[in-house]
C-alpha cells in the first residue's frame, strides 16, 4: 500500500512529457525530509510523538504513509498502518527499528492478513470480518465464552430466534387461510381490530412493512371481536404471549450487552481484544426447495434406468421421475452486537 501511495504521488506530480510540475519541489534529498520536523525542517527519530527543536506535534502526520491525520489515532486511516512504530500495535510492549516480530508476542510488525477477507490487520481480530488471527485473539474469545454476560446473552440470543421462528409460522398460517372458509356453509375467518394491532406490533418490532395478510375494509369500524358464527383469523392470544416474551428477552439481552465490559485493570490492548470476542452470532434458517430427477422407467418392463439408453426398447416409450428435496441451510446473520 506504501507503493502505491508513492506511484500515486509520482503520477500526480508528473506531466504528461515526464516533467515534474512546479506544484510540488521535489529534490534527491526528498527521502531524507523524510525524516525531518515538516515545520522547522529539524531531524526527527522513529516513534517522536513531537519535534525536539519546535514542539510540533508529529503524531499528526502518519510515519508511514506522511498523510495528516488527526491527532491521537493509532492507526492511519489512509494506510491503515499503526501510528505508533515504536510500540507493537498488538500487545504494546517496545519495538526496537530492527525488530520485525513483537519479542514478547511474537506478532509480526508489518500485520496479518486475514485468511477470510484477505485484509492486512494490526490488530489481533479482523477489522473488517472480526475473524480471530492469533494466539491472544483465541485465548480472548476463550475468556469471553467463560464471561456471564456473554453466556446469557447467547443463551437469550437462541430463545429468541426460535419466538421469531415460532410468530412467523403464525404469520405463514394467516397468509395461508382460505378467504372462503373450509366448507360451503362456513363463514370465511374474520380479522378484527385487536388482531390488527397485534400484527402492526409484530411488524414494528422486527421492522418490516405493515403485514396485510387477506383483504381487509379501510372502515373505522371494525369490530373488536368478530361476529357471531365466525372465528377470528389471528391466534390473538398465542401471538400476543409470542410478543410479549420477545420484547422482555429483549430487555434482557440489552441488559446483558451493557454488562459486557472489560476488566479495567488490562492493558488497552487485551481489553480491545475481549470486546472484539464479545460479538454474538446468530444464524438464520433458510428452506429451499428443488425438483430432482430420480430416473427413467421403461415401457416395455416398467425397470428403473437412469435414462432410456440403459433401455433394450426404448422406443416403447416410458416416463421420467421427479422427486421434491428440502435443503435447509444456516446463515450467518449481520453481528447483532458490536462492542
């Protein structure tokens, strides 16, 4: 990335006839300014948070990339690189300018790819997937497995998932209801008023669009309990004890969230670490359905072939065979909390 920027710059600065542009004084002595206070032009060293000569605050310019940057960051927003080049940007501890391996955590200075995105890290999770990429991040998702606030929140995590799988079932039922009724004489199953609030309740809470399951009148007047010899169409009490029990895990989990903090007396960078390890999964269930071929049967001897060529008279004729298979699939849902 460090090339880059440089090819970046050239190609910037460059006219089209190879020239240099006077937008910017560049001499053979340019990499040694390097290395210099860009106020009084005095020397500086590796890791100098100010100039020496002037006061002039150097943690505002990247080491490695020379972008300005606001002051405190510890890692680069142009390049991504640590700010900080005298200090492993993992465990903290002293680097030395020849040390290419953390001595005390043996990471290596210039980052770690991760294995799932392919992004460069300097940190001991993931930036940009959280996937774990060393000893200290498996060792933090360790602790934070063993931490309470972490266990209760998976466990809720899981009650709720299957409320939800359990109110959208309900919800498929509804869709799903003849508009007619079941026989001739039957009157079709009614919505009312509270059934209408409840499933307004259920779209507010999981954020989707109002659910308009059958043809219902736009008149004020509908009945708060269906008319005589007809049944409602919502199971009003079993989807209301379904709400009521998500909302109050709900409670719960945000609770638990709030209880996962760090210990205070860890260093930056293990407390980092611990918060990257409190991120709770969850997965959402996917049914797909597929038509398959399962063979060939044949006229003349009504035999199972795999096609009609293992058939000795396939002009006789005969039939394929479909069959229906369920795949059911777990994905990965958006992190549901971020520490």
């Amino acid at each position: 990335m460090e090339t880059n920027y440089f090819q970046q710059q050239q190609q910037r600065y460059t006219t089209p006839t190879g020239q240099r542009s006077d937008a910017r004084i560049v001499n053979e002595d340019e990499q040694d300014s390097l290395a210099r206070c860009p106020r009084c032009g005095a020397e500086i060293e590796a890791g100098d948070r100010f100039c020496v000569e002037c006061g002039y605050e150097l943690a505002s310019h990247c080491p490695h990339c020379h972008q300005t940057i606001d002051a405190g960051l510890a890692l680069c927003p142009h390049c991504g690189k640590p700010t900080d080049t005298s200090h492993c940007s993992f465990c903290g501890d002293s680097l030395d300018d020849d040390e290419l391996f953390c001595s005390s955590c043996g990471n290596p200075r210039g980052g770690i790819t991760c294995p799932t995105c392919g992004k460069i890290n300097f940190r001991s999770f993931c930036s940009q997937c959280n996937t774990p990429l060393n000893g200290m991040a498996r060792e933090a998702i360790e602790k934070a497995q063993r931490h309470p606030a972490v266990i209760k929140a998976r466990t809720l995590t899981h009650e709720m998932e299957q409320l939800e799988h359990q109110m959208e079932q309900m919800l498929a039922a509804i869709q799903e209801a003849p508009a007619g009724g079941g026989a001739i004489d039957e009157e079709p199953p009614a919505i009312t008023e509270q059934d209408r609030q409840l499933l307004n309740r259920y779209s507010q809470l999981f954020q989707t669009a109002n659910i308009s399951p059958v043809s219902i009148p736009t008149s004020s007047n509908r009945p708060a309990e269906p008319p005589r010899g007809r049944k409602s169409l919502v199971d009003r009490d079993a989807l209301k004890k379904a709400l009521d029990a998500y909302e109050a895990k709900a409670a719960e989990l945000q609770a638990a969230f709030d209880a996962m903090i760090p210990d205070p007396s860890d260093p930056p960078e293990i407390q980092r670490n611990f918060m990257c390890a409190c991120l709770v999964e969850t997965f959402e269930e996917r049914v797909t359905k597929e038509t398959k071929c399962t063979g060939w049967v044949c006229n003349w001897c009504h035999c199972h072939h795999n096609n009609p060529s293992q058939c000795c008279r396939p002009e006789l004729g005969g039939k394929w065979l479909y069959t229906e298979v369920k795949h059911v699939t777990h994905i990965k849902k958006t992190a549901s909390i971020y520490l």
